[in-house]
C-alpha cells in the first residue's frame, strides 16, 4: 500500500478504499524518541520560531521519513496547514488539500468525500465497505473510553494512547484490532482504581508533553476520564453513512458543537474539573475564553510549545489545581455528611 501522510484526523476509509495507508504525522512525530529534530528541520529551512511546533514537527516529519504524498487539512482544522502545503509542494511532495465543510452538514460532507475520492481514484461505496471493516476497531476503542470512566479500570494515559491513534490505526487497524483486544481482556482482570481519585477532562488538541501530563495527574490522584478530541477521532456517533460520521466529528466546526458533546460528558462522567490545554501560538487557544463561559467547573488552562516534558511552573500549576479539587471535594463530603447527622 502507499503511505499518504495526512495532518489530522480525516476520512480514512477512502484512503484505505484507494489502497493507500494513511499515516497521522503528528503521532509519528510525538512517538519518536528525539522528536525535537523535526522542529529543528523546519526551523533551518526558514519555519518562524513564532509557528506552532506540530506544524514544524509534521514538516520535518515530512522531510525525513521521505513520504511522497501528504493529504493536507486546510478547512476544520488549522490555516497554518495551507501555508505547510505549499511550502511542501516546493519541496516536490504531491501535498493535496483537503477541507471538512463549514458546517455539519450531511451533503456537503458527502460532497467534500466524493471529491476526495475522485482524486485518490477510488468511490465511496468502497469506502462505505471499509466503514464496515473498521468498525469492530472503532468499537474496541470506544469500549476502552467506557472502562475508563464507568469502571475506572483503565488509565488516562492508556485512554489518550488507544483514542488518538484511531486516526490511523497505527498504519495496520488489523493489528490495532488484535492488540486492543489483548488490552482489554488484561484491563478486565485488573481492579478498579481508588474511589477517592478525582475525576478529570482533558480538553484541546493532544498535548505535546501527553506522556508527561497524565502520568503525573495520577501522581496526585487525579486521573483524565475524559479526553475530549482523542474520542472523537474514533467517532462515537458513526450515524447511518460516512458522510453522518464525519458531520458528527465535532472538532472541525464551530466551537458550539464541541461545548455541547463536551457538555454531556461532563455531566455523565461525574467531572471534577477541566484541564485545557493550549498550544503556544494556536489560534485555538482563543478558545478558552468562550470554555470559561460555557462550564461551570474550574479550569486550569495549561500551554506548551516545543517542551516535551512538563517543566516546574507547570507541575506547580497542575499541583495547585488539583490541591484545590481534592479540598473542595472533601468540603462538599463533610456538608453532605453534617446534613444527614
Ligand atoms: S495546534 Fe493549533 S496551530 Fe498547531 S497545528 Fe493544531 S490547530 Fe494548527
């Protein structure tokens, strides 16, 4: 099969319906062990140190692993994306663009997969069939999320690791389906954790030092239930067609759609507390003023930039946070208990 490196999460099954392997550059780059030489890459070809790092990590990426063919996001996702478009095509790479509608709307996504169809050469009842073959990975993910918040069974980290990689499977969801399953037969035997653990969300794209951040939220019994865009990407509400599944993927459209799956999770998911994060030089980072409005639950806002590791004003932060939580829960335990007496 031909890798097709692609920028975001996108409609993958007509990638495979076209006999082509998607590959999430940004999982390649976060997953290597010196990913700070694809920033250095684009930083040497002329990439402003102002650029956020994923745009700069996928560059370098592109440029050192010699893919050839890159689906390149440019609508529901970032507008720095076009600029890395072009920049790739004058590095000689076939960078195709490819947009999610304005809006959710079932035929105007039906319209953007036909077109993306046409181009890599294949239909979308081929990708309809892949749908159906990707559809048992797709539920093995989603019965990971369900562990991890009704049975607390499984670990924020395990969650955001098995979620985020549904946007390519790891390059084999034959594997992925196998690999998941031996998960979850290990994960049923374990016990479930602490009561007293408080109970988080993790909102905003996946967060540059993830391996750091959630490791280190349980050092101090917290633990993340709900991460917000990495469920997504595994489509939680796959509706009747491609084109339902992809009108209800809530990351590309307006915000709205995001607060309101978000919203729900909250509320079924018993959440303490909201850790936001944002990446230095986003425009999503914006955002955060309309979450503030929109929850009534504390929010620790939390950066990153090209630090792979949480550094110690952001440990203290996270450490004050969930100091905070752990107080208010236990005031909230004690008035409920001084009611009863
Ligand atoms: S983090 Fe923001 S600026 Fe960076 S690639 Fe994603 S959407 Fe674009």
């Amino acid at each position: 099969m031909k890798k097709i490196g692609i920028t975001t999460t996108v409609p993958l099954e007509v990638l495979l319906a076209a006999d082509c392997q998607p590959v999430d550059l940004n999982n390649v780059f976060v997953g290597d062990s010196r990913p700070e030489r694809f920033i250095a890459i684009a930083e040497r070809d002329g990439f402003p140190l102002n650029c956020c790092s994923w745009i700069k990590g996928i560059y370098g990426v592109c440029l050192e692993t010699g893919i050839k063919d890159v689906i390149c996001v440019t609508g529901g996702d970032c507008s720095n994306t076009i600029m890395l478009m072009e920049v790739l095509r004058l590095r000689g790479l076939n960078a195709m663009p490819f947009a999610y509608p304005d809006r959710p709307d079932v035929d105007e996504m039906q319209h953007a997969l036909l077109t993306l169809a046409v181009v890599l050469g294949t239909t979308l009842e081929a990708a309809e069939k892949v749908r159906e073959q990707l559809r048992p990975c797709r539920k093995l993910a989603l019965k990971l999320d369900d562990l991890t918040w009704r049975e607390n069974l499984v670990s924020g980290w395990e969650n955001h690791l098995w979620l985020v990689s549904t946007s390519d499977f790891n390059g084999d969801f034959q594997k992925y389906e196998k690999e998941i399953g031996q998960l979850l037969d290990e994960v049923s035997q374990r016990r479930p954790r602490p009561d007293g653990e408080l109970r988080l969300a993790y909102i905003g794209v996946p967060a540059i030092y993830a391996h750091d951040l959630y490791r280190y939220v349980e050092r101090y019994d917290g633990r993340v239930v709900l991460n917000e865009i990495q469920r997504q990407f595994a489509m939680p509400e796959p509706g009747a067609s491609l084109a339902e599944q992809y009108a209800r993927y809530t990351y590309p459209y307006s915000i709205r759609e995001r607060i309101n799956d978000i919203k729900t999770e909250l509320e079924r998911r018993r959440i303490d507390g909201i850790i936001h994060y944002v990446q230095a030089f986003c425009h999503r980072g914006i955002g955060d003023i309309i979450f503030r409005d929109a929850f009534d639950l504390p929010i620790l806002t939390i950066e990153g930039n090209d630090d792979f590791f949480l550094n110690n004003h952001i440990r203290t932060r996270i450490e004050a946070f969930l100091d905070i939580l752990h107080r208010q829960r236990s005031d909230t335990t004690k008035t409920r208990s001084v009611k009863k007496s």
